[in-house]
C-alpha cells in the first residue's frame, strides 16, 4: 500500500498537478476561509430580541439561553442540532392534566 502512495505523489508532483494545487489554494483559500467560517458559525449561534423585555441576546442553537436582563427563557433547544427530535415520532398519547378548581366568595 505505502508503494502505491509513492507512485501517486511522484505522479501528482510530476504532471504538474501538485503545482496548481497550491497556486489554487493560495489565491482561493485566503478569500473562502474566512467566508466558509462564518458561514458555519452563524449556522450554530442563534440572535434576537426578549419578547418581554426588547434585550438583545446571543447564544449557541445546542444551549438553554436566557435573557441576561429579565432572565426570561428565550430559547431552549427541541432535538439536535440537525433538526431531527431526540424523542420518539408518532403521535403522543400524553392528555393534558386537568385541575379543578372551586372559588369561593367571600
């Protein structure tokens, strides 16, 4: 296996390929790098405004963020970050708890 490597590297650098591989990556990557990062990054992190307050908030898309102002829940992650739920598909068979409540006047 190491042998075929070899002949591989010798033919890359020999015909020249090898050579306009880095002539590419030095003009190209230095443009796209920085674009491609960001790009990723704004992906995974989550902005905006409180409902109850107005308050800018930045966080990561994977973490419970709350509002540092009124402390407030404003985002809180459902499943992974790929939009595929961690829990079970189908329908749910939870009912909603229901409390009965009597008031008295007084």
């Amino acid at each position: 296996m190491f042998f075929l490597q070899i002949i591989f590297f010798l033919w890359f650098a020999l015909s020249g390929w090898l050579f306009r591989f880095l002539i590419f990556s030095i003009w190209i990557l230095p443009f796209a790098g920085p674009l491609l990062i960001g790009t990723i990054a704004n992906n995974l992190v989550i902005k905006g405004a409180c409902p109850a307050c107005r308050k800018q908030f930045v966080g990561y898309k994977s973490q419970m963020i709350r509002c540092a102002s009124c402390g407030n829940i404003v985002w809180q992650p459902e499943g992974d970050l790929f939009g595929r739920d961690s829990r079970p598909s189908g329908p749910r068979k939870s009912e909603p708890e229901i409390i009965d409540v009597e008031f008295e006047e007084k």
